[in-house]
C-alpha cells in the first residue's frame, strides 16, 4: 500500500478531507514511512554512520538551534554565538563522565557532520540546554515559546490482556518535524534498541531488545545547570537490564535542565520521574495507568517549574486528562493507544501561532512481546508503521 493511500483512523469526515480537496497546507503534513538509520559496532562507529548519514540535515538543524539561543526566543535574553557555544562546551565533561561511550558517538557523529561537539550538545539536548542558559543568563521565560510537548502513558499489564504498553506523541515546535528519525542501533557493548529521535540527537523515546522503554515530557525547569543533557540520558538509560535500573540511571544522572521521565519493562514494572536538577520525585506503576504531560505534578518539583502560559497549562491539563479517561478500562490495545495518540481535541497538537507546538510523531511499544510501532508526522495524518529489531 502506498504511504498515501493510508487508511483513515477518524471515519468518513476524515476521508472527504484526504480526498481530492484536501488543503495543500494539509497534505503538507502528510509523511512517508517513519526512517530507519540502522548504527551497530563500536559507538565511534555508530557516531559517525549518524553523522554522515544525514550532515547537511544535522548542519542546518544545529544553525537554527543555536540561533534561536542567541536571539534570546527560548533563553530570557539575548547572546553572542560565542557565548552561547562557550556555555554548550562548558557542558562537555558533564557528558563525558556520564557515559564516555556515549559521549564518544555523540563527538563522532558531530565530527561526521561537520559540527563541534558543543553544538552537538545544542542540537541534541536543546530544551535542556536552554534551561541552562536561562540559569545562566537570567531574565523572563517569553510565553511565545514555552515548552509544551508530548503526552506520555504507561498501561499495566492487567490493562492489557496480560501485556501492557507504553505509548507517547513527541511533540515540539514544528520546524523539528521534518528532522525525525528512528535509530535502529545494534551497540557493541549495550543492548539493541529501536530509538525514535531526531537527526543529530543521541535518542528521545526507545524501547530496548530485553523490553526496557524509556519516553518523556519536557518540564522547564528553573534550576538548569551545565550538567548532561536529555537525549543522553535517554540512550544511557536504553543500556540497562529493567525499568528499576532505568530509573537508578535517570536518578544518578547530573541533569543539566527538566524532563519527565517514564519507563517500563518486559516483566510490567514501571516508573515515572519528574526529573529537574535539584528535585526528582518517583511514582510507581500501581493498579491504574500511568497518564503525564508537561506539568508537574509533585510539590517538589513545581517549586522549581518555570512559570507557565495560561494556554499552554491549559493544553498540559486538557491532555492528561483525555489519556486518563482514555485508559480507565480494561483490554487496552495497541489500536486504542494509536487512537488516543490520534485524538483530535487535546492530543493529537496542530501548529498553530504563537507556539506553533505540533505532533511531530508518535510510538506504541509493547515490552512483554518486543513489539513496536512509530509513526513521522502528525499521527492523525500518517500511518503507523511497525519495526523489527533485526532487519
């Protein structure tokens, strides 16, 4: 079938829209087949098969990044590119000592690419990054471009049919759509894992091949410091063995800014972490799902939230919500988490001014039988697709 004959998931107002008069600004949202960059070896290996694979990709990414920290849009105030690169270097040991493996491939990958190491810290962890440079530098968070990305849910085994899932969109302003990515990595030293992120960043969401999935939800945090950022993290925390040793390597890790992050395993253990620098409160997988946006929820943790829009709290509290009320019944399929990725009314995000926030993809994964899907683009126009480890 081709990726533009996909069968609609929202019924037959959805299939006049697909038809012939489909807006162009509509069917511009439509993608192909999520990619799939397949990295194994040593992680310099690794690194530089990313990097080569998509340089010029990586190149202009990276420039619109670290232009955005110098115009002050996501960092309280304005910055020399100098200034904004010393402060990114500044961050490099933080990583090294947090996983020289994975630092290794992130330097390959930058070399590869034509890029230092310290804009790869930018265009790998930028959200981070810019809760650095807001600690940093200063001054008011503008509302035009808070953070407000992604819905993120663990359903328990029981939920389930006897296997449960873990499911998120990956949501972010949507010139970052067109950068998706699914890493199929295979490491020497580390387990294989199907890792959903962007061109020139370690990894955002994944599932390992001993079922151990790792997602998030970007918090602003106040208190951002030169340490390592996310999308490290992420891959660190696909090496372990479980969702408990997930979540002791997200704890221990010297985080430079805030994420929340959840993990699950094949045995239907499952924890969430509001993570910010100085505050990182868990919740175990108990009886109900696991539903988390991009606010915080812990007492600990809001002290040290950065103040947020009225619109975008309220698009945080809309989009809980609707997962939980979504997940509150039992035989949850992978179907029905594809579906609430879908939904159009609080999940499922359009760009629209000032935030222009989007869907920019999703992922379904199944830990107990190793199954995974991930879709590019806004899920409510595109098809999911579904992965193997192996080729």
């Amino acid at each position: 079938m081709s990726w533009n004959s996909t069968p609609d998931p929202h019924g037959e107002q959805q299939n006049q829209l697909l038809g012939g008069t489909f807006p162009t600004t509509m069917r511009s949202m439509r993608r192909p087949p999520i990619r799939v960059l397949d990295l194994a070896g040593s992680p310099e290996h690794m690194g530089a098969t990313h990097g080569a694979a998509y340089a010029d990709e990586i190149r202009q990414y990276t420039d619109e990044r670290v232009s955005l920290v110098m115009e002050g849009l996501w960092s309280g105030g304005p910055m020399a590119e100098a200034d904004v690169l010393d402060l990114a270097a500044s961050m490099l040991p933080a990583h090294e000592a947090h996983s020289p493996a994975l630092f290794a491939e992130m330097c390959a990958m930058a070399d590869a690419a034509g890029i230092t190491p310290a804009q790869a810290v930018i265009v790998g962890g930028f959200t981070d990054f810019v809760d650095t440079v807001r600690a940093v530098v200063g001054g008011a968070h503008p509302d035009t471009v808070m953070e407000d990305d992604c819905t993120s849910v663990i359903v328990p085994d029981h939920r389930a049919d006897g296997a449960g899932f873990f499911a998120q969109t990956w949501d972010m302003h949507d010139s970052a759509t067109e950068h998706v990515v699914l890493l199929r990595t295979d490491p020497t030293d580390a387990p294989a894992a199907l890792v959903f992120t962007t061109t020139g960043a370690l990894g955002q969401i994944g599932m390992n091949e001993l079922g151990v999935c790792v997602g998030i939800n970007n918090l602003t945090a106040t208190d951002g410091t030169p340490g390592v950022t996310w999308t490290q993290v992420v891959r660190h925390a696909l090496e372990q063995d479980s969702a408990a040793t997930a979540r002791d390597a997200i704890l221990d890790a010297d985080l430079a800014g805030g994420h929340n992050f959840l993990v699950f395993d094949a045995e239907g253990e499952g924890y969430n972490i509001e993570a910010m620098p100085t505050a990182r409160p868990v919740t175990t997988l108990d009886r109900d799902a696991v539903a988390h946006t991009n606010h915080t929820l812990a007492p600990e943790t809001t002290a040290v939230q950065g103040p947020r829009a009225d619109a975008l709290q309220d698009s945080s509290v809309r989009r809980l919500d609707t997962a939980r009320q979504w997940l509150d019944r039992d035989g949850i399929t992978a179907d029905d988490l594809m579906a609430l990725t879908r939904e159009p009314d609080a999940v499922c995000q359009t760009a629209v001014e000032p935030y222009r926030v989007e869907s920019s993809g999703a992922t379904v994964m199944r830990p107990r039988t190793k199954e995974f899907w991930a879709v590019w683009g806004l899920p409510s126009m595109n098809e999911y697709q579904k992965v193997p480890f192996a080729r």
